[in-house]
C-alpha cells in the first residue's frame, strides 16, 4: 500500500464552526485547530453542511458541492498540486550474456 495517497477529509460544515469570516484555511490551519491530526498527503474539502462564512481555502480537492458553497460566500477555492508521484524504475532488464 506504498502507493496509496492519504487525504485529510473535512466539510464545510466543519470549517464553518470553526474558522470567521475571512480566515484563511490550509492543512497547517486545520491542524492548529485540531480538526485534523496525523500525515496526509492532502486535503479533500466536501459539501456537507452549510457555510456562513467567506473563507479562504486552500485543499487538494474539492467537491462540486463544496466549491459551489464556498463561491456562493464569496470566499475562493486554490486548488493545490497533488503530491508528487513516486518515481519508478524505468531501467529495462539487461539481456542475458550467453556463453559461447
């Protein structure tokens, strides 16, 4: 499961209650807050429950619903770059050498 990509989930909703008006919201925010704990590789923002509030929001992914909400607000979605793949090994096997 090297491959796997971990994702710190959180809906606006969530950020609702816990940031004001105008905050800025990261992984490094949601952490500071508690509302996020452990290593992800990113953030996934989802649309469930209602937002009040214009924010800043800067995640990995966001849901349709969840940017809709945030817009509505008049707050922005940055989508951040993804983590970056893990390199495999390009190298093709050698051919055997045959004995002559």
């Amino acid at each position: 499961a090297t491959w796997r990509r971990e994702y710190a989930i959180i809906n606006v909703g969530d950020l609702d209650r816990a940031f004001q008006d105008g905050d800025t919201v990261d992984l490094e925010t949601l952490r500071h807050k508690r509302l996020v704990d452990g290593q992800y590789d990113g953030l996934r923002v989802l649309g469930d429950g209602e937002l009040h509030k214009r924010l800043i929001v800067k995640a990995h992914h966001f849901s349709a619903s969840a940017k809709a909400k945030i817009e509505a607000r008049g707050g922005t979605c940055e989508v951040l770059p993804g983590p970056k793949p893990v390199p495999r090994n390009k190298m093709k096997p050698r051919p055997p050498k045959y004995a002559s």
